[in-house]
C-alpha cells in the first residue's frame, strides 16, 4: 500500500481511495519483522517441540486518511484523490496482538511508525532515481 501510493504520488498519478479513510492497518517497519522471524528461529533451536503461533506486528492500526497526510508531508506534495466506495469484504481495522510475540520470543517492535515510514520514503526515492537497470529487484517488486 505505501509503495503504491508513493508510485502515484511521485509520478503525478491519481490516487484511488476506498471507503472514507477511516480504516486501519497495523504497519511495520521491515527491520522490526526480521527481528522477529530471528527471535522465533532462535525459539525454535532452544525450545524442543514448540510449535506456537505468535503475531508480529505493530499492535497499532494507523488510519488510511493519517497515511496519506503522512506520505503528502513527506513528499511535500499534495495527492489527487479519487474517492470510490469502500470495497465488499474489506475489514475496517485489522491490527496485530503482539502479546504472545512478547512473551515467548520477548520481541516488540522498536522502529515508531513515522520512523519506519520515513525511513521508507528515502529508501524509495533515492532507489526510483536510479536507471532501471541499476536495480532491477526494486523496479520489480515496488513498481507492479
């Protein structure tokens, strides 16, 4: 979601909204997530038949509405907005409980989420400066 709505934003692209941007997702930054997996496997070594389900996440849903005034600020650019429905099925706020994580592998996630987003924003940038071919992985992967 976020390398999407930098895309339309870099690029002067309408940014298609649903719903009325009060839903909210649970975001983490990918350093917090890989810390994580590490803390499970490292459970998994020392631990002998653990087979435990754990959520690792943020525990803090951030509202559609605060990213896009979030990504706006960061890119010093205001987005064109297209407003549409909000879309069958889609869950109004979706967030992870962390407690176990916490517990078990005694992880909790340590990049704030205006940290990791920024974070984020001057990785994107700096690597859509680059010619295409200088990094095929990251045209691939944020730019489909």
């Amino acid at each position: 979601m976020i390398g999407l709505l930098l895309k339309t934003g870099k690029s002067n692209e309408l940014v298609e909204v649903y719903g009325d941007g009060t839903s909210g997702r649970d975001y983490t930054y990918i350093e917090d997530v890989v810390h994580g997996i590490v803390a499970a496997m490292i459970q998994a070594l020392i631990r002998s038949n653990v087979y435990e389900t754990v959520n690792l996440g943020n525990s803090n849903p951030i509202m559609l509405r605060v990213l896009l005034e979030k990504i706006e600020k960061l890119l010093d650019k205001k987005a064109d907005i297209i407003r549409q429905p909000k879309q069958d099925g889609d869950v109004d706020l979706t967030y992870a409980n962390i407690e176990r994580a916490k517990i078990i592998l005694e992880w909790a996630p340590m990049v704030s989420f205006d940290e990791g987003l920024k974070k984020f924003v001057d990785w994107y940038l700096a690597e859509n400066e680059k010619p295409l071919d200088a990094n095929p992985v990251s045209n691939t992967l944020l730019d489909s």
